[in-house]
C-alpha cells in the first residue's frame, strides 16, 4: 500500500540517516523506480528531503526534522504495546525508560489508535516465570547487560552443576536471552551460556573485545536449545500405556491384543522417567530398561505396604 511505503521510506530516513535510492529499494522490496516516485510524493507532501549525488549521495532529511508515528496502522499499534515487557524492562534497569517510551508513542499516536494500544495494555499482561518457582536472585544483571552493551570482559565467580563447583571465569559477553523467566548471558570464547543467577562475585574490566562477524545471537540460542534436547533425550524405554493413555514424543506404537499400546519413548534418565511414569499410575508398565522396571516395582511394594499399613496408623 503506497501510503504505508511513504511513513517506511521517511522512517528508514529518520532513523538510518543517507539511503540510496536502490538501499531503499532493496529494503522495501520494490524497484527503484518507485522509490525516485515516493520521494517526489513526499517532497510534494512538505517533507524536508535532500538528495545528494556522487559516490557517497543519497537521500536525507533536512537535519533536526523528526516525524510523529502517525503511519502505524491499528495491528502495529497492538503489536507495539503487546510486545513491551515491564518486567524484563525493570530487571535490566530500563523500567523507567520504556514506561517515557511508551507514554511518547502513545502521545503521538491517533485518537483512534491510542485507544487500541491502552486496552492492549489493560487485557494482556506478559508474566515470564513459572507458578512453581521463584524469580531468580539476578543482582549482577545490570552490569552484564552493561558489559553485554559496551563489548566489556567481565571476569565473575561462577556456580555450576559438577565439581569443582566455584569457579573463575573470564568472559567476553556477547548477548543475553530471557527463557522462561531466567536470564541467559552468551559469551566467549566458545561462545558458552551461562546462567545469570549463578554468578556469585563479578567484577568489570575496561578491556574491549571484539564480537565475532556475523554472530547471530538468535540463531545460536536455536541452535544451543536443539542440542540441549538431544542431550536431555539420551535414552529409550519401552512401555505399554492403558487404552487412552498417550506420552509425548513415543513412537513404534503397537497395540497388543489387551488393547494396550506398545511403545519406544525417549527418556532423560532412570531417575527423571522414575519420576514421570509414576504419574500415570496403572495406566503404563515400563518393560525396559530392566533397571527402570525393576526401579519401578520396588517403589509400587513400598507404597503397597505402607498403604495396606493403613488401619495400624488410624488408631483403629
């Protein structure tokens, strides 16, 4: 829609600064002779726009001149505001910062779309952390998002899982990642992820680092995650499950002549799968590992006994 393009060319201007005509091209996804017919449509529209020719030319906006967001459309206005999250914002510091960016957004946004935005605000409410654990202790965020911010080594106390399990680390921040309600610092070298909550002492440098060409934080959080379900899906188990009962992520399925279905299901541990198929009751028997089973049986005769002990606890 041409009227949507005009707000992005003068967007792209006033954020980016000098665009070529083709840059402008090759970021709208149009030809370049639609740019030059935009540029003429705002030029004759008042907009202060300066074209330069040569090798380093382009297209500016007279210095000092800003435009009011007046070109969002209703679905980018909810967007907008859906996607600010004051909680997150707050931890890093910023709470404040987002609450005046919010406030001069909605100021300068139609009637119209100012009301969609605030009954965005008043209907969704973003709460990261799950219901059965606390927020994490995060005192040392700030200052990696600092670090994170200005290529800045940090050099920390670190706890970690296995022996020795205080340790001394120096690391060359390159991003942090929020995953349900846990901050994430990515940093060489490596790069690595560590924990924010488990950094015990942390002290700053004025030592630069230089981050990687083209690292994609994104790309290696994907990437980080895929291989952290691989590893935590090491083993099999094979089990029949009731009629009706169903596990996530089986397959092999076969249904014996009972009516109970057969099934290979990945499995992190003997300990973790102790623990999820217990839950199902007598809806699953665990057929292998015989250590699983045999894990299995012995916990269901210690229930079995201290249940049928029953009458001796009442007092009857």
């Amino acid at each position: 829609m041409k009227s949507s393009r005009l707000v992005s060319v003068l967007l792209l201007l006033q954020t980016r600064g000098r665009m070529t005509a083709a840059q402008l091209a090759e970021e709208l996804e149009v030809s370049v002779r639609t740019i030059y017919r935009d540029i003429e449509a705002l030029g004759a529209a008042g907009i202060p726009l300066y074209g330069d020719a040569g090798h380093a030319g382009g297209y500016r906006l007279l210095d000092g001149y800003r435009t009011r967001l007046t070109g969002l459309t209703t679905d980018e206005a909810e967007a907008l505001f859906l996607a600010g999250a004051p909680g997150p914002a707050a931890q890093l510091g910023l709470g404040s910062v987002l609450a005046a960016a919010q406030l001069k957004v909605r100021a300068a946004l139609p009637s119209e779309l100012r009301g969609h935005a605030d009954r965005i605000s008043g209907r969704f409410h973003l709460d990261a952390p799950g219901w059965y654990a606390d927020a994490d202790d995060t005192p040392h965020l700030a200052a990696v998002a600092d670090a994170v911010w200005n290529s800045r080594t940090l050099h920390v106390l670190y706890r970690r899982w296995r022996e020795p399990t205080d340790v001394e680390r120096r690391l060359e921040p390159y991003g942090l990642v929020l995953k349900a309600g846990r901050w994430y610092v990515v940093a060489g070298p490596g790069p690595r992820t560590f924990r924010v909550d488990q950094i015990l002492q942390l002290a700053t440098t004025e030592e630069e680092f230089i981050r990687p060409d083209g690292f994609d934080l994104p790309a290696y959080w994907a990437a980080y995650q895929r291989d952290f379900h691989d590893r935590l899906r090491s083993g099999e188990a094979l089990v029949r499950l009731a009629p009706g009962v169903t596990l996530h992520r089986s397959a092999d399925h076969r249904t014996d002549d009972d009516g109970w279905t057969r099934a290979t299901v990945p499995i992190e541990s003997v300990d973790r799968a102790h623990a999820e198929f217990l839950r199902l009751g007598t809806g699953i028997e665990v057929l292998e590992p015989l250590e699983l089973r045999e894990r299995i049986a012995r916990t269901v005769a210690e229930l079995a006994e201290r249940y049928g002990n029953s009458r001796t606890h009442s007092g009857d």
